[in-house]
C-alpha cells in the first residue's frame, strides 16, 4: 500500500517511509492511496484479542514489513496496558457506554499511538544500522506518551521541550522521573509558544537535522492515525449485533486525531451511525461543523488542557476527502485561512458528524452529574463527552484520560480523591529536569552533547 499527501506535491511513499517522514515534504498529511474494504471480513475479527485485531488491521497498510515482524510489535505495543482487555468498554445505562482509553502507561489515550510508534522508530534504526534524535515540544500528554513509547529503547533519544512551571506536577513527573538514560526532559524557561519556536527553528537548520538525524513527535504522524482506528473497531465488535450500527462515537476533540481515526474506519466499511465532536471551550470546531465557518480564535485554557487548541492540525485529512480529494482545492483553502484566520465554506457537508462544546463550569457539573447518577468518574477532557447525548442512540463515549491524572478538578466536583499507584510512586522519584533557554541555539547545543 502507497500512501499520498493531502496536497498532491509528494510522491507516494510505503508505509514505513511515510511513518519515518512524518510530514510530507510538501506540507500535507499523509493518507492511504485507496481505503480498504473491511465490510467483508468483520465476522473474522469477532473475538480476537486487541493486539491480534491490531495486527489484522494494521496488515493491510504495513504491507513493507513482514507479517511475523508486525506480529511482534503489536505484542509489544500494547502488553505495557495495564487492563487485559487494553481497552475496555464500560456500560453506564441501557445504550450508554465508555470506552476507556486510558490504561496504557501514561493514562491517557495517547499510549494507544505513542507505544507503536516507539516500537516502529526502534525497528527503523535496527534495520538501517543507524541511531535516531527524537525531538517534540508538548503542553502535557503527547511529551509524556511519546517518552513512554521510546523509554530505554537501544540507539534512540528522546528530548522533549515543555514550559517551566506552567503544565500539571503530574505530567511534569510523568516526563522527568523516568529513570531512563535515553529520556531528556527539557524545562524551557517561556511559554509552550516559545519552545514550539525554537523547536521549528532547530529543524528548519537541515544540517544539524541531518547531522543529528532529528525525528518529529508530532500529532499529524500516520502510524498514530491508523493506530488510533483499532479501537473503535475494537468496541463495536464488543457491542451486541442488535446495537452496532447505531453507534455514535462521541470523542473529546483538541487536534481532531482521534475522531478523524473512527471517521476513517467507517470509511472502511465499517457499519457506524455517527460521530460527535466534544469540544471545551476552545470550540473552533464545534463552530465550523455548525456553521460551516472555520475562524481562528485565541486559546483560553481550560479544565481540559489536552483539548486547548487554536488550529486542529488533522483536520487537513477530512478536508481532503470534504473537496472531493482536490488536493488544488486543499491547498487553496489551507493558503487562505493561512493568511486571514478564516474560511467561509460556501455548503459545509458535516457528513455524520455533530458537535457539541462545553465551558469549565459545565465540564465541573458533568463530572459531578455522571458520578451521582451512574457512580463512574470521568476526567474533564472525557466529561466534555457528556455535554450533549442524543436520545435515540447508542452512545459510546472515548475516555481519553484517567480521573487520577486529574485529582483537584475532580476533588472540586465530587470530593472524591482519585489515584492511582504509577502517578503515587512517581511521586517519590526524584526529578530529573533540564532548564533550558528557550533558543534554538541552546537546544541544539544540548542535543550536540547529550543525543545518540
Ligand atoms: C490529546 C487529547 C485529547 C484530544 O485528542 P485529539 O486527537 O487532539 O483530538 C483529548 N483528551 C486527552 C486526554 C488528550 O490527551
């Protein structure tokens, strides 16, 4: 299988070469040439455990490796999870579930791409005898999945840039108390705007990206898309027959990865109702899906800090497909929302999506709300899920983060204290934090010194 960049200027590439370059060289994203027809083989998968639906799934795109090679990676990537059935789906009424995302090592959904994706990196540089620098900049969950997914990994480095001070102690200890020789976190001294600037300036410096072999951690990687179908896949599957094609999938949205992976696999022929789009209160994309106006705003942060986004980077994978896979009309579209901060589109086709958004005040009372009536406890990212249930559906919502990762929203709504023994022992390691200046010249000074 070939895969094709979102705005038509890059030749097809494997698998493994695009999951390797990341972002197109022409600025696309990178999608499967053609959609395989997974209709057919549906009753097959019954039964299978997460890593072998993984296996079969993931088969059909990684035809450039070996189906044994494959085999092993998903065994590695998802035995660190741990729940036996990875991901489990809870019932909280009659045609209410969740889907619990949020058992892999890091407690968010992320693990779910991030562990793959280390184990694709590890095997790239085995096979090409060579060494890799991985490079990212986070606000909170991509910088601690990404350094779990490559932890004590022979011949990789990971360096991973986060403002001083301004994410959770628990996402800061996630990343500086590893433990790990190959893990680097980097405490820069300025905001997350400061370090993706330097970030972009240390790879738009192609000999020292050359020299050093960097690699991007970055939401827009095609392994973390596919990745990220299987679930769903996973969870119809364990719904009875009678309730399957009734599904809405209702996902808390930030960079439109996770939503846009369910989108795809109803592509594949898989028979589900809808999705919905739960945005907080940083709503660009609940606004464009109900307007069919996409306009910039300001981020305002949130209970949700995971979901606080300006630009849903993935969101270029459904435009392809929304213009007729027009990669001319993409680029236009992309071109002027670039230079304005907004794009009016004349007839928006939402296809099966909705969306609904929710405030802080309104993510407090839904986590308060579903604890009285069903006893379950939800993080503030998974609550926004909640905000807005159709009645005449099955509605699955994505757990996309553990409760215990965060403990004062859910003290202040419940009085309930939430934890959990890999967030309790990190609290006793020490923390091993680099602060650094938030230049590109310091950063590359420290990768000089310390990279594989
Ligand atoms: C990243 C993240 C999201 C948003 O997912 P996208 O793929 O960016 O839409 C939601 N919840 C949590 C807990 C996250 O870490």
């Amino acid at each position: 299988m070939q895969f094709i960049s979102t705005r038509g200027q890059t030749d097809p590439l494997g698998f493994s070469e695009a999951v390797a370059v990341g972002l197109a060289p022409d600025g696309g994203l990178f999608l499967p040439e053609r959609l395989p027809d997974f209709s057919g083989e549906l009753a097959r998968f019954e039964g299978l455990a997460y890593a072998e639906l993984c296996g079969e799934f993931l088969g059909r795109f990684a035809t450039d490796l070996e189906p044994a090679v494959l085999k092993d990676l998903m065994a590695r990537s998802y035995r660190n999870f741990s729940h036996p059935a990875v991901a489990p789906l809870e019932q909280l009424g009659e045609d209410l579930f969740v889907l619990e995302l949020f058992h892999g090592p890091t407690l968010a959904f992320k693990d779910f791409a991030l562990q793959l994706l280390g184990n694709l990196y590890e095997q790239q540089c085995r096979v090409r005898g060579q060494t890799l620098n991985v490079l990212g900049a986070t606000s909170g969950d991509t910088g601690a999945a990404a350094i779990h997914g490559l932890l004590g990994k022979p011949g990789v480095a990971i360096f991973i840039l986060y403002p001083d001070g301004r994410i959770a102690p628990l996402q800061e200890r996630q990343m500086a108390c590893t433990g790990a020789e190959n893990v680097f976190a980097l405490a820069v001294d300025g905001t997350f705007d400061d370090a993706q600037a330097a970030l972009k300036e240390v790879f738009g410096d192609q000999a020292f990206r050359q020299r050093h072999r960097l690699s991007a951690v970055n939401s827009i990687n095609l392994a973390r898309v596919l990745a990220q179908c299987v679930y769903y896949l996973y969870a119809w599957l364990r719904l009875p027959q009678s309730k399957r094609s009734n599904i809405e999938f209702v996902v808390p949205t930030g960079n439109f990865g996770n939503v846009l992976a369910g989108w795809l696999l109803r592509k594949m022929g898989v028979p589900i109702r809808s999705f919905k789009i739960a945005t907080n209160q940083n709503d660009i994309l609940y606004r464009l899906f109900t307007t069919g106006e996409y306009r910039l705003a300001p981020v305002a942060p949130s209970l949700a800090p995971s979901m606080d986004i300006q630009v849903a980077s993935n969101f270029e994978r459904f435009l392809y497909y929304a213009v007729g896979r027009d990669p001319t009309r993409v680029r236009d579209i992309l071109r002027t929302f670039r230079e304005t901060g907004i794009y009016r589109f004349e007839q928006f086709d939402a296809d099966c999506f909705s969306a609904s958004r929710c405030t802080d005040q309104g993510i407090s009372a839904i986590i308060k709300r579903v604890y009285q009536k069903y006893g379950y406890v939800c993080d503030p990212h998974t609550a926004c899920g909640f905000a807005d249930l159709g009645s005449d559906r099955v509605s699955v919502v994505l757990a996309t983060a553990s409760p215990a990762k965060f403990p004062e929203a859910i003290h202040a709504a419940t009085g309930l204290e939430p934890t959990h023994p890999s967030l309790e022992a990190l609290k006793s390691k020490p923390v091993a934090k680099h602060v650094i200046r938030a230049d590109a010249a310091s950063i590359k000074a420290f990768i000089a010194e310390h990279g594989v």
